[in-house]
C-alpha cells in the first residue's frame, strides 16, 4: 500500500470547467455501476480492481481541471490545498499532518497528493452519495452562482473558479478516501493501482512516461 496516492497532470487535455462537469457526471456513472457489480459478486477481485480504476478516473478527471485552472485562470493549487486541508481540520477529519500534501514532481510528470482521512465507517454506497453531493456543489459555483439561467450572479468569474477548485479537490478527496479504505480492508496495492492507471492515460495519448 503506497503512503499518499498521488495523480498526475495530463498535458494531452485542455478540458474547461463544464466539459469537466460532463466528464464527471460520466465517470461518476461508471463508478456507481462497477459499484453494482462489485454488489453482486463481492469476493471478485477482477471487480474490486475495476471499482478502485473508476474511484481514480473519478479523481483524475478533478486533478486535470485544477491543473488547467492553475494555469488558466489563476487558481492556484498550494492555498487551495492549504484551504481544502484546514476545512478537513474545521470538519474534525483526521489525517497525518506530518506528510506533504501538495504538488510535486517526479520526472515528466507534475502530481498531487490528497491526505488519507481516517474514516472507517464509510464504504463504497456512503462515497457514491458523498460523490453526488459534491457535483451538485460544483454545479451551483458553474450555474446558479453565475447566473447561467439569468439569476442575479452573486460571484466574480475568479471566486467561482475558486469554488469550483474547492469542490473538485472534496470529489477528489471522496475517491483518495475511499481507495485507502479499499486498500486496508482488501488489501489493494494502490501503487500498483495508481501505475496501471498512469500507463492506460499515457496510451490514451494524454500524458507521456
């Protein structure tokens, strides 16, 4: 089991926030039916594995649009992660504050790594509830907040930008949850996990070893 799972930025993609709110509604889709199947067959691991690439495709999906908004439209990640970290605190959530939690890089790649909050109690049902939650949060910041319908806009374009940050890094933070837990009661190798997942993004054209 790998201390914090880290993802990459993607150079291949240049998504924008409601082209991301698509891929999330998606990817969120998938998760929920491997989830299913998972349900129906829980000692098979070829379904347990497929559960865990959906909770990281949910993640990466989040990951690539902070990136793209980093360097777009001047959210930038080391506060947002400082504020997303002291909202954990606020919310009672414990993690180990002794381990980095922020961008790096290693070799090509530019990665974030998200804490791993110590929440037994939550399972695979609880963080798909958790997942939608936080999409219909996002969906708020990109719609109603901005007056897409012809509300009174109550936000700058850069604050719903920052809240829209806010909200995938919570989406993002749901599925790192849920895989640590994966990895503890089943024994999941997320380093393993985490290195199939980079390989089938670089085949796909959308980053590079």
């Amino acid at each position: 089991m790998v201390t914090t799972i880290a993802l990459p930025k993607l150079d291949g993609l240049q998504p924008t926030p409601h082209s991301t709110l698509l891929k999330l509604v998606e990817e969120a889709g998938e998760l929920s039916r491997a989830i299913l199947q998972l349900g129906q067959k829980p000692d098979d691991p070829t379904l347990l594995a497929e559960v865990v690439g959906e909770l990281l495709d949910v993640a990466q999906t989040c990951v690539t649009m902070i990136f793209v908004m980093e360097e777009m439209q001047g959210v930038y990640i080391d506060p947002l992660i400082d504020a997303h970290l002291e909202k954990l605190d606020a919310k009672g959530y414990a993690f180990d504050h002794a381990l980095s939690y922020a961008i790096f890089t290693k070799g090509r790649f530019k990665y974030m790594a998200l804490p791993q909050l110590e929440l037994p109690e939550v399972d695979l049902l609880r963080t798909v509830c958790k997942i939608q939650e936080e999409l219909g949060e996002l969906t708020q910041f990109l719609g109603k907040r901005q007056g897409a319908s012809g509300e009174t806009a109550d936000l700058s374009d850069l604050e719903a930008a920052h809240g829209c940050a806010l909200e995938l890094l919570d989406v993002a933070q749901c599925c790192f949850t849920m895989m640590y837990i994966l990895a503890a009661r089943y024994q999941v190798d997320l380093k393993q996990a985490v290195e199939r997942h980079v390989r089938k993004l670089c085949r796909k054209g959308y980053c590079r070893l």
